[in-house]
C-alpha cells in the first residue's frame, strides 16, 4: 500500500495537498493548522500520512469528513490509525448510538480504530464528521491514548454518533501518523486537516 509524505510530489490527479507554512505565518497561540489533505476527485485506497509532525504543542486536533468507494453497503466502517509507523498492543472502546435508540459498546482487543467513514452506498452527500483529540503526543516514556467523537447519517432511517476512547502501546513522541481506508477509495470531497493546540 503506497504511503504519502507530506510533499506533493508524487501525488494523484485530483488530490490537492497544502502545508500551512506555505502561506502564512503561523500565530504564536491558539491552534493552528499543521497541514490538510483534500480530495477533489475520487483517491486511491492509498493510506494518509502525516510526518515530521512539529513538537512545539500541547495535543493535535485532528478534523476529518470521510466518505469511501464501497457501493455495495451503506452502513459505517473505521478507518485504521498508525502511530509512528506501529499499533501493536492497541485497543479501542467505542460507544454507538443510532437513530432507532439502539446504543450498542465495543471494545476492540488489538485494534487501533480511527474515524469512522461513510461506505459508499449511503445517501448522496454524506460524509463521516469527525474530531479526533491527541493528548501528551510529545511525551516519551508513556503509552498513548486518544479520543474520537463522530456523527453521521448512515442511510435515510439511520442515525450514527459515535464516541471511542482508543489506547496504543508506543511510547515514544509522535511524529507521525498514518490513516488507513482499508480496501476502499476516498470519495471525492473526503478531507483531514491536522491541528496543534498551543
């Protein structure tokens, strides 16, 4: 599975990638946008890296809207996130409610799930929102631990929120991160932005 850097070259027709160095000078607080990955057309199933990502913050917002290429469900999938290129001894606990009042709760021994994505053959438009939160990314010497928080419509009668709190066994600085699809597509309109919070 081919793996991105946070350059351009290299990348598909339609795949519009921007640092935010680029173009501006980046304020001394707040949060900021470390780099984002839009895509304008239908991309590969080729996994998101961010690399070299910046020690210089408390914890890393990451912003996503996913839609994959699966047409032949309309229900919800996860994406796969990778911590400095590892998820071994990673587990996922994840809270689900749906439109019809059922809340279901998960945990997934040896996983490391990320956002949640629409598959395909859901309602036109429809797209997995969600935000992920990176706590104490810099500090070595720790196992790290993030959270996600999604909404979603999954097809007309079906409602999505989701909550998961995830565990990965590194402890080492994060400096990269990489988001895996699977089998499926991006769909066009798909994006991630990653921020650093001062």
């Amino acid at each position: 599975m081919g793996i991105r850097s946070l350059t351009r070259a290299g990348f598909a027709s339609g795949v519009k990638r921007s640092n935010a160095w680029d173009a501006y000078t980046v304020p001394n607080n707040g949060i900021e946008l470390i780099a984002q990955q839009i895509y304008t057309s239908n991309g590969g199933a080729s996994a998101i890296v961010f690399s070299n990502i910046p020690q210089t913050y408390s914890h890393l917002y990451i912003l996503s809207k996913f839609r994959d290429l699966d047409s032949s469900n309309t229900d919800i999938s996860f994406t796969t996130i990778t911590l400095n290129g590892a998820s071994a001894n990673s587990e996922t606990n994840a809270t689900f409610g749906i439109g019809t009042g059922t809340i279901s709760t998960n945990k997934y021994q040896n996983s490391c799930y990320g956002t949640p994505i629409q598959r395909g053959n859901g309602p036109s438009g429809a797209y997995a929102v969600t935000l992920t939160d990176i706590p104490f990314y810099t500090v070595a010497g720790r196992e790290k631990h993030f959270t996600w928080h999604c909404g979603v419509t999954g097809t007309a009668s079906y409602g999505f929120m989701g909550n998961a709190v995830v565990y990965n066994g590194t402890t080492n600085a994060i400096t990269s991160i990489q988001i895996d699809p699977g089998n499926n597509g991006w769909a066009a309109g798909s994006m991630i932005q990653l921020y650093g919070v001062k």
